[in-house]
C-alpha cells in the first residue's frame, strides 16, 4: 500500500434475502442454453427453506440459504460487478459474500465507495449499509481494518484480539476440563485445533482459514500459552506431544499437499481408523474388529465429524 492509500468496507444489506431473481436467471440465461436446469434453479429460488408443497408458500426475492447452490448463485449474481472492479485500474477490490474491501487512494475513496454502491443499486438492485454506519466505512491512511477475522494495515496481517481470544478459550476448555483418564484425547483434540486436518477433501481449521496472516509472534505466543497449560495439567511428558502453531503455519503456507503434520483422515487405513475411534469413544463401539470396512468408514466418518464440527464452529465464531 501506498502512504496516501486507504481501506474502503462496505457490507451489502440482507444479502441473500435481497438477490432478484429476474436478475439472476437473466444472468444464468448467458452461460446456460437449456431451459430444464433453469426451471429447475427458478423453482429452487421460489421456494422457501423447510417449506411444503401443501403450505404453497413462494419465494418472491432473495436466494433461499441452505440450498447446495446457494453460494455459487451469490457469487454468479455478483460476478459482472467483481469483475469490473477487480480490473480497475488504482483500485484492489475483495469481495466475501456480502462483504467489500478496496484499497484506494485515500482523495478517491468517497466516490469509489459511491460508484460500487450505486452500481449495486442500480444493477443488482442491493443497497449497502450508509457509510459512517460502522458497517461501511472508509478507514483513514495508515488506519487498520477489520475483515473477516483479520486485522489487516499497520505493520502485520494479523487476527483481531477477540479472534484470538475465542480460540485460546476453546483450547484451554479441553485442556482443564480433561481427566487423567481423557488425557490422551484431550492432547488429540488440542492438536486438531492447531494444526487442523483435511476431511473430504477440503482443509479445515483455524490455522488454514487464517494462514495468510504474518504475525508468527503471536502464534508462538499461543503456542508457549498451550504448552504451559498442558505442562501444568498434566506434565513434561504430555507438553512434548503437543503440536505448534508456528509449524503448523509454515507447513500449511509451503508445504500443504505434501505434509504429514496435520491429519489428512481421507486417507486414513483401516487400523488407522480404528485406533482413532477407540482413542475418542473407548468402549463405545463393540467389536470393531469384525466389522466390515464400509462400517468402520462409516463410524470414523461420523465422529470425525462431530470433532470437525466443533473445530469449524472455533473459526466461524471469528466473524461475530
């Protein structure tokens, strides 16, 4: 960034219950010729989360959220708009779902702000939020702003505090609410929040959501603060199995595909899974031996889950 450059932020209102679906079907009518997979997206559009044929109840606006599509709609919906921004030149634009952030020149910012809110109004039919409302907002030089979880300006990318303080939290939550017993799965679990995993074949975890960030002082800060912790519960011996923000980072950021340091379970073998499931629910399953490989997918699957779910919840709860 330059010295006279700023961040401008603009949050869309309601923005998957504003999308027009005229719009939109217009828009999917340019990349897709038959008439049966578009009459089959405008039914999707036209009715309502959990509604039945019996209640008749229509969709009239806006994009129905749970749908398998519905992002991939908010991103076509918008596409024309990203794309002319994303090539102007002086301006870097970003957009996540219904959050905008440019950089400008500070002399520029109020009538770029202006033209991309207009430009949604009139071509989208989308109101932003007013600037100065804290939801929209243009940031003075060498001012940081908050998006998605980051604290972006100033001399790092790092996460905001608040961000951090959630994770920590849920980390020292496993550690001293664990029993001696339940040592060694809490020690997996701590390890699973750190290093995150990949599932299905998707990356999951706080680490990979927030990898672009550069602060690796405050990720080896969090690392002595769950090694002291582990140390203090349960000993040397149980710190030394604990794994590193600061690895998991560098491995993530250059080593992704051939990395062994975080847990890839798509590719787990059957003895794999197995062990797992007697770490995280000892005695829960019977006879795991003798069941068939399908089974034992389909188990593994299902608790793996459950502990990834709890991980996705330690990143989301970075937005609010």
């Amino acid at each position: 960034m330059r010295a006279d450059d700023c961040f401008i932020k603009l949050d869309i209102q309601s923005f998957y219950d504003a999308v027009n679906h005229e719009i939109l079907l217009r828009t999917l009518r340019t990349r897709i010729r038959a008439e049966y997979p578009l009459k089959m997206i405008a039914s999707a559009l036209r009715t309502p989360t959990g509604a039945t044929v019996a209640s008749r109840k229509v969709n009239e606006l806006g994009i129905p959220q749970g749908l398998s599509i519905s992002n991939i709609l908010s991103s076509i919906y918008l596409r024309t708009v990203d794309d002319r921004y994303g090539s102007m030149l002086g301006l870097t634009y970003h957009r996540y779902v219904d959050d905008i952030l440019c950089i400008a020149a500070a002399s520029e910012a109020g009538l770029i702000a202006k033209e991309i809110s207009k430009c949604l109004k009139r071509e989208k039919k989308l109101t932003c939020h007013p600037l100065g409302s804290g939801k929209s907002t243009i940031c003075k030089p060498g001012a940081q702003v908050l998006y998605l979880g980051y604290l972006i300006g100033g001399p790092k990318i790092t996460v905001r505090p608040d961000t951090e303080k959630k994770l920590m939290t849920s980390i020292m939550e496993i550690i001293f609410g664990a029993t001696t017993d339940s040592k060694d799965r809490a020690i997996w679990r701590v390890n699973l929040r750190v290093t995150g995993c990949r599932f299905f074949d998707s990356p999951v975890g706080w680490m990979f959501y927030f990898s672009q960030i550069d602060d690796i002082a405050l990720l080896a800060k969090m690392d002595t603060q769950i090694k002291r912790a582990v140390l203090k519960k349960f000993g040397p011996e149980a710190a030394h199995g604990i794994k590193r923000f600061v690895k998991a980072y560098h491995q993530i950021k250059y080593f992704h595909r051939e990395s062994n340091y975080f847990p890839n379970f798509d590719t787990y073998s059957r003895e794999q899974k197995i062990a797992h499931l007697e770490l995280l629910a000892p005695g829960k399953f019977r006879d795991l031996d003798a069941k068939s490989d399908l089974q034992i997918s389909r188990i593994f699957g299902s608790s793996v889950w459950r502990e990834v779910k709890r991980m996705e919840r330690d990143t989301l709860s970075s937005f609010s």
